[in-house]
C-alpha cells in the first residue's frame, strides 16, 4: 500500500513538472530561451498564472505582482467584514470613516421625482443620447489592454462568457433565456447605486488631478467612481428609470469592514423605499505590472472607452437570479460593444448581493484608465442596463 502511495506520488510530481516546463517554454524560439524561459517561471508564479489567466502581459509580472493583483482591493472583500457572508467574517475597525450613521432617517437621501417609464424603452436625446459627449479624451500615458473573451471557461448565449473561479457548477443554471428573477416596479424607486469603494479613482490626464487618499484614490467625488455613479444614474434616468445615488466612502480611510459599512447603507434604503429592486455597486479594477505601473483596459472597437465587468458572488442562496441579470444585461451589450464587457468574473464571496435578486458588482474601467474613458464606459453600460430591465418588464 505504502510502495504503491509513493508510485502515485511520484508520477503525479513528473506530470506537474511536465505540464509547467511546456506552459514555460511554450513559444520559446531556441533551447537557450526556453532555458530562460523554465528559470524566470517558477511553478508558484506559473500556477498563479494559470488562476488570474494572463490578465497582462505575464513574463512582466513576478509572482509577487501576480498574487497582488490576485489580491486587489475588490477581492480582499472575500475577508471583509461581511454581516451577510457564509464565511466568518473579520473582526470590524472600530470606526466609520464616512462619520455617517446610517442608521439614521436623516442619512437617507429622498428619492428624486422621474417621469413615469413609458411601455418601451425611449431613447434620450440626440444631445445627451452621444455617450461620448462632453469627453475630451486626453491621453493619460498609460499602457493599454484588452481582455478578450478567451480569458473565460464558460460560453453562455449571446457572446457572453464567464471565468467561473467559484466552486459551483453552471451547468444546471439557465444563462441562455435571458429572464431573471428581479421583477421591475411600476411605483417609487427602482435603481439604488452604492460604492462600497467610493473613493477608487483613475489616472489623470497631465494637468488634471484631485488631492489623493491613498493609491489611485481621493475623497473628490467628482474625480472617483462616484462621478462614474452619477452618469449612471443620469443615463438611467433619462429612460424614466427612478434612482437613487448614494455618495457614501464606505472605504475611507481603509476597505477593511466597507462591505458591512455598504450593508448598512443598503439595508437603510430598503426600509424606507421597500421598492429599490436592482442594486448597482460601482467599482474600478486596479491592474499593474511589476514595477508598479498601471494598465488601462479598453474596448477593441473604440479605445476611448474602458473596459467594464459584473463580479459576481456565489456564497448566499438565490446567486443564480443575480448572475441571470448580469448575463442578461452583458448579452443586450455585447450587440454594439463585442469587447466593452470582460468576461463575468464567479468569485466564492457575497459583495452584498444576497441583498437582492437583482443586486450587481459592476467595474468600471481600472486604476489606469482615464476618468474619461471611465465616464464613456459608464454612460455605454448605463445604456444596456436600462434597456434589459425595461424590455424584461415589457416582456
């Protein structure tokens, strides 16, 4: 028993070693490279590799770097606190950045009168309709990359693709009719915008800037995803889409206990305005390379625009009705934009959704993006959502 544990020992270290020495050398051009090749991939760094699947350019990247950027601050919430979270959560900071209690009525902006949604969905104006209006496009210096669809192991209708890094199965979920369980209201407000990282920010133009709390973030809510928020909602808004925005930095001064903080805001919501039925938590990625500089990500048709993608949590019952939104929002997308939306990251955490069948983790854009082509992106998106949950209640 024992000769034979070590038989199977022994040949499962000779595939590995295999496996890693072809994934190494793969594109090598001569024996000296691929020598190279197998001394600067580790087998650590080729399998973290493997796990973030070549988001950049991975021979630029130390294993170091790699497992950063594994660990970005929207993935560190698999740690946060998180009152609704399966996992145990950390112990909260004894402290609210924001000073807000959101416990209190006060704290609870009202809703914003909107003109009733019409039966379809009605175009806005040729002036605001221009999602790229108003946008100078100045260039930032900041290296770009696309993520393609290849980056995925999941293929749903409708061009959509998914990395599922969770532990559950997709198979048994129906991704392709395009229906899902959040059901739009015809009265009160039906859209709550939130950030739990409210103070995530993108990279100026030269002679641009905002005073700065930290890497790639700053308390100036006109230059940080909360600006990214508020074009969301205006575009929503424009389709008779009732919203409320919230403008809470739930991450400041730390992310450590935001994701409870976000809790809290959005339960606060949900007493006062029992209708709040989808749920947008609005993000920026944060993509480096070894010596620390940053990557922008953007679409293949129009580089002007960043790059957008829904993480979506699988640890509270109902995950599906979630993840069946975000497919059907990434589907009415994919149409006009092929690349805008990044595959649909399946993360082993909540993000709140458990919150709502129709709540979303949505990144717009990351840390080297401009906030221009952030608030393109934004508007593009904003676009698709209303279109999807307004056809879904036509239907």
């Amino acid at each position: 028993m024992i000769q034979r544990t070590i038989r199977r020992v022994i040949a499962l270290t000779i595939a590995l070693l295999t496996l890693w020495t072809v994934a190494a050398t793969v594109g090598s051009q001569s024996l000296p490279e691929a020598v190279q090749s197998i001394r600067t991939e580790s087998l650590p760094r080729q399998v973290v590799r493997w796990h973030l699947g070549d988001l950049v350019s991975p021979h630029a990247l130390s294993l170091t770097t790699l497992l950063a950027l594994y660990e970005s601050p929207l993935l560190l919430s698999i740690r946060d606190m998180n009152p609704h979270s399966d996992t145990p959560p950390e112990e909260p900071t004894p402290s609210t950045p924001s000073g807000v209690d959101h416990q209190e009525e006060e704290q609870v902006p009202p809703a914003k009168p909107h003109p009733a949604a019409p039966d379809e969905p009605q175009p806005v104006t040729s002036e605001a309709g221009d999602p790229a209006a108003g946008l100078l496009f100045e260039e930032n210096g900041v290296r770009a990359e696309t993520v393609k669809p290849s980056n995925s192991n999941y293929s749903a209708a409708g061009g959509v693709t998914i990395r599922n890094r969770s532990s559950e199965a997709l198979d048994g979920v129906d991704l392709d009719s395009g229906s899902f369980a959040a059901v739009y209201p015809d009265e009160g407000p039906q859209v709550l915008i939130v950030h739990t990282h409210a103070s995530e920010a993108y990279t100026m133009p030269s002679g641009q800037s905002y005073v700065s709390t930290g890497n790639y973030r700053t308390s100036d809510d006109t230059k940080s995803v909360i600006r990214v928020g508020d074009e969301i909602a205006a575009v929503l808004s424009s389709y008779g889409i009732s919203v409320l925005h919230d403008r809470t930095l739930h991450d400041d001064p730390h992310y450590n206990g935001s994701y409870g903080r976000s809790a809290d805001t959005v339960a606060a919501y949900q007493e006062k305005y029992p209708s709040i039925t989808y749920i947008l938590d609005v993000h920026r990625d944060a993509v480096e390379d070894a010596s620390g500089r940053q990557y922008k990500l953007i679409s293949a048709e129009d580089p002007r625009m960043a790059q957008v993608c829904f993480i979506m949590g699988v640890n509270h019952n109902g995950w599906e009705e979630n993840l069946k939104l975000a497919v059907a929002v990434q589907r009415t997308l994919v149409q006009d934009y092929p690349t805008l939306m990044r595959p649909i990251s399946l993360i082993n955490a909540n993000y709140n959704q458990s919150m709502s069948p129709g709540s979303v983790l949505v990144e717009v854009g990351a840390a080297g993006n401009s906030l221009d082509e952030a608030i393109y992106a934004g508007r593009v998106f904003a676009h698709g959502f209303a279109k999807t949950i307004l056809a879904s209640r036509a239907g």
